[in-house]
C-alpha cells in the first residue's frame, strides 16, 4: 500500500522532493486548521503549489479541508505510527520551531549534558579534534529538528566528538516524556575508541537510541550503510581535503532522495579557500540552503577564534561522493602542512605539485585557478611525499 507522500507525489512532482509534502503534511498535522497562505510560508513554496500539495493529500484521504487545513484521524494515526509522533510534548516542540526561550524549556537538558561533557576524552589534535560546547551540541540538535531531520528519522553522525548524538537523543526523551518513542535511530562514525565507548556508555545508562561504530573515513564506506539514512552531522578536519572526504562519506550513506539536509560545520575561512569549498558542493552537486556565522563555540580553539560556522546542504538529483573509495590525499591540518604532493589533471594529465615547496601552494588555490594546461579544475593525487619539519616551518615564517 502506498503512503500519503508517495499517492500525493505522483500527481505533482516537485522539484524540491518529497520532503517539502512530508513538511505540509507535518504542519497540518502540528496546527489544525492552518491556512494555506500559512503552509506556503512555512514550506516555502509558492502558494499555488502549497495550494496544489493539499489538495493531492485530501484526495488521497490525509487531509481535510475544515476552517482551513486539518489532518484526517487516519492521517493523524498515520504520522503518529509511522513517523512516532505519538505522545510528544506538542507545545515545547513548537517552542522550539518558532524559536522561543529554548533555555527555559531545556534548561534540565542543558544541565545534564554540563555534567557529561567536562568528562569527555581529551582532544587528538592529530585527527583536528576540538570540543564544543553543551550548548553548541544541543543548539546542533535544535536545528535538526528545525529542519524536520530528527523525529522519525535515521540519523548519522560522521565524527562526533562534540556529542551530538547524546544531545540529540536527549532533546528525544526530553519531547517524548512518557517515553515509547523508538522511530528515531542516531547512529555515530569515528576513528576514536575513546569517544565511541565514552558515548555507547551514556547510551546505555540514560537509553537513548545510538548506536557506534569505528571506521577510519579514509577507507571505503561499508556496503550495509549506503542509503540509509535522512541527514547527517559532520564537524570535519578544517582542510578542503577533510571537508570533502567527510561530506562525501556522509553523502554515499544517504537516501537517494532530494531534499535531504546535511549539517556541515566548518572554520570560517579566506574567500579564496570559501570559493574552492564552494566548488566542491557544487562538484558534489550540493545546495547550500542556509548559512549561519559563528554558530559553534568550542573550548580552547583560539586558531579559529572559539568560533565556527554552520551549512545546511541540500541534496539534489546530481548529488554524488567527491570521494567514493579509498582515500590516499593528505587529510588533516598538520599532514598538510608537512606534505608536498603532486596532483594529475583528470582533463590533461598535466602534474602539478602542491604544498609549501610545490608549484602552487593550497589544493583550494590550484582548484580555483585551474590547471595551466587545459583550465579543467578537477584532479587526482598521484604521489606524495613528507616534507622535513624544520624546512616547512622555515617556509611558513617567511611567508608570514
């Protein structure tokens, strides 16, 4: 039997997916009686298609038309089972969608997640870890909600040493207090042992639904976990190398679905190195649907002045993995550094070396300005070789 989202979808294809007919179906369901002015809003869509979207979920038995838009008993016993939307604290989800006092109503949620992240593992700055802050971690899980990704949705984090996932299955427990909620699953990606047992822990004692898994990014996404899931988390080493690793690892984990938000947060940057990282979402066939500066707060990562921004990516029907298989490139900020490398045009075949002793310095500076053969802008890393530590650092003050 075909859902409601899938009999409205085949009567108007939208460009935007179907998550733009889940959200209208959602919104009717949280506010009976809205207009449909107000689901045009709230979906951004055009009011005429907004207008076009209800009319396909009344013919298919979700909606009614009553003193504005309202969801059927069926269509509501539907959202409730299948999306498990059944026993949520209704008013403090919408507090939370309209953007009021999030403290005050998770103030209890705040303070627990205050006593859990002093006792995380210490950092690896090898690997370019830093640590949010509990708010940060919680205002990550906020926003994924905003973005209709968290309830009934299967969630992954790539790298979490932030803790998002504790956060958001407390936000869980937090909007479902009589508990039975078992339609969201958060499941977590990292290299680090530490982190993994340290949340598999709170996990456990506090019973939310996360589950871990080590996996070091540079080799090959399992099969089992291709096209699984409804978003993702990502908080990447700060080079254009990790950026795109990352996002591309997330990316082959998705659904092949349109519309799907990817939450990627990244060090605020030169325009020339926000320019390359703009090409590879585009190469990435990515949408950027949102921006916000300064969204995380970490301890002690004065290199980026404790402060990060946050993306909201969008997947399209071009979306695809910069990096599908096994990763060989320089990954982290001080592997960069220390590495000189040769990249061939995928074009021309032309090499070109990169790095502090290398033709053109950055990976992001020769993306940008194209190879000098055939302009092409894509590349493969073909060799790579360490550069001693005490010529790199000699070369970084003079450039200084």
């Amino acid at each position: 039997m075909r859902t409601y989202i899938e009999q409205a979808s085949q009567h108007i294809r939208l460009q935007e997916g179907t998550q733009v007919i889940e959200q209208l179906l959602l919104e009717c369901y949280l506010k009976p009686g809205i207009s449909t002015k107000e689901l045009a809003r709230k979906t951004l869509l055009p009011t005429p298609v907004a207008a076009a979207v209800k009319r396909e979920l009344i013919k298919a038995g979700a909606l009614v038309q009553e003193r504005g838009a309202r969801c059927t008993s069926a269509g509501s016993a539907w959202i409730e089972q299948k999306w498990g939307y059944r026993g949520l604290n209704r008013s403090l989800y919408l507090d939370l969608i309209d953007e009021t006092k999030w403290s005050e109503g998770l103030k209890d949620v705040l303070d627990i997640l205050e006593e859990l992240f002093p006792l995380r593992p210490s950092v690896d700055v090898q690997v370019d870890q830093s640590k949010c802050t509990p708010e940060t971690s919680l205002h990550r899980a906020i926003l994924c909600l905003k973005q209709h990704g968290l309830i009934g949705k299967k969630i992954l984090c790539v790298g979490d040493d932030d803790l998002v996932s504790v956060s958001i299955g407390l936000l869980l427990k937090r909007l479902f207090p009589i508990g039975g909620h078992t339609a969201t699953r958060v499941d977590v990606l990292d290299i680090d042992e530490r982190f993994l047992r340290y949340i598999e822990t709170i996990a456990e004692e506090r019973g939310l639904p996360i589950q871990c898994r080590r996996l070091d990014l540079r080799e090959p996404l399992p099969e089992n976990l291709h096209r699984q899931y409804d978003c993702f988390f990502t908080d990447p080493p700060y080079t254009l190398q990790g950026m795109s690793l990352f996002v591309s690892r997330g990316i082959q984990a998705l659904k092949q679905e349109k519309g799907l938000p990817i939450f990627l947060s990244f060090a605020h940057k030169s325009p020339a190195f926000t320019l390359a990282m703009q090409r590879e979402f585009i190469r990435m066939g990515l949408t950027v649907s949102a921006n916000f500066p300064r969204f995380n707060a970490y301890e002690g990562a004065e290199i980026i002045a404790n402060r990060s921004q946050m993306f909201i990516l969008r997947t399209t029907d071009q979306t695809k993995p910069e990096y599908p298989g096994k990763f060989t490139d320089a990954l982290y900020t001080g592997e960069v550094k220390q590495t000189l490398r040769t990249y061939r045009c995928k074009q021309c075949s032309r090499d070109v070396c990169v790095g502090i002793q290398g033709e053109v310095p950055t990976i992001e500076q020769l993306k940008n300005q194209g190879c000098t053969g055939c302009g092409h802008d894509t590349f493969d890393m073909v060799a790579k070789k360490t550069v001693s530590q005490e010529r790199s650092a000699e070369n970084d003050h003079t450039t200084d």
